[in-house]
C-alpha cells in the first residue's frame, strides 16, 4: 500500500516544493506506474521479492524529481517510511534490518530490466500529460510563466565522469550534481514540469531551449 502522504515532508525539504497537492501527487504516481507496467508488461519482478513493484518505482519517481541518486533517495524514502512504523524493524541473521522500501542494488536490477532510459522516456510522457490536463481542465492557460531554478546537490559517491562537478561550496564533499528544475505558473496554479542535469562544460541554453521548444510544438487547439 502507498501511503497517502506521497510527498513526506522528508522528501520536501530535499530541494524541491511539493508543487502539487498529496491527492494529485498520488494519482500522478500512479499514472506513472500504470504506464509502465503496461509498456514493460513481459518483464515481472523475482518470485522472491519481498517488495511490490511500486516500492522500485517510487525508488526511481522521486528520484527523478528530486535529482537525488537512486542510493539517496531509497535511504531516505525507507528512513521516512520505517519512522512511521510502530515496533523495531527485524534484524536478520547478517544483521541487516528488514526494509520498507528496496534497497539502491535492487532497485537498480529492476530499472536494467525494463530500461532506464526507457522509464525517463515514459515520467517525461507522464509529466506532459499532467501539464495538459491541468490546461484542459483550466487549472492553466495556454499563457504561462516557465520558472526555472538552478539546483545543486551534494555528491558522496566514487564516480569520476563529466556528470558531477567540483566544488569549495558543500560540506563533507568536493563534488556536486548540477540540474536545472523547470516548472509552470499560471492562474495561480504551480506545477512541477521536469529536472535536467546539467554536465561539465555543458551550456544551459540548449537546455532551456529544448524544454521550451517540447511545449511550442504541442496541439493546443
């Protein structure tokens, strides 16, 4: 079962607002599990997992959003879920306590199965779906403002690649993940619209431009 706070304050304070309401958040999940499952539909989690395979996704979801690593956000949507909880978690013979939410090695087994890009591909569908139901349903108008927020977030890990960048700003690190967070305003209506990382070297503009050009060419008519 999900819970019916998708966006635990947890997760909002990690550097993103909850642009949307818990209600719509939890359908918009939904949709986006109902979307995948029904494109990967041949591939089907172990016999022996103890999680359902919304836990994997909800893994790569918010990871997406927040533009944390598959690692970071499975400790932290585990350590939110597992607070709420009553008792102590059971500890196991190796001594690893049981888990609410898959662990960063299985949920990056699940993703190599149906495809990571494959997943990004189908949020991003998700997310644009979001944004013209809410002007279907006059939640926005065809005239909208389009925030743009420059976000960066501590990196702890060992990798070593034009993603991650160096920098004198953070505590513990010298490296950070560099995004660019897109979202929508109009009517007094704030919608979360999507998040880029943003390499070494890497110009911003293409970046901007792209995003722009996604929803200059929609139908609106």
């Amino acid at each position: 079962m999900l819970p019916g706070n998708i966006f635990p304050n947890s997760v909002r304070n990690s550097g993103i607002k909850s642009l949307l309401s818990n209600h719509n958040m939890l359908s918009f999940f939904k949709k986006f599990c109902d979307e995948v499952t029904s494109r990967t539909w041949r591939f089907k989690k172990g016999k022996n997992s103890r999680y359902e395979e919304e836990g994997f996704l909800k893994v790569f979801f918010f990871s997406e959003l927040l533009g944390r690593s598959i690692h970071d956000t499975s400790e932290l949507l585990n350590a939110y879920l597992m607070s709420h909880r009553g008792g102590r978690p059971k500890i196991f013979a190796d001594g690893r306590r049981k888990r609410a939410i898959p662990h960063q090695t299985e949920v990056n087994k699940y993703l190599r199965k149906i495809g990571f890009r494959k997943a990004q591909k189908i949020l991003r569908g998700c997310l644009d779906g979001q944004l013209l139901d809410a002007l279907k349903q006059m939640f926005i108008s065809k005239k909208v403002n389009v925030l743009i927020d420059f976000t960066e977030h501590p990196y702890f890990g060992k990798r070593e690649d034009n993603m991650i960048k160096g920098t004198n700003w953070q505590k513990g690190t010298l490296k950070i993940r560099h995004y660019l967070g897109f979202s929508i305003l109009s009517r007094e209506t704030h919608l979360y619209a999507g998040l880029e990382q943003v390499a070494t070297g890497q110009s911003k503009i293409p970046i901007i431009l792209n995003f722009l050009k996604n929803y200059l060419t929609w139908d609106l008519s």
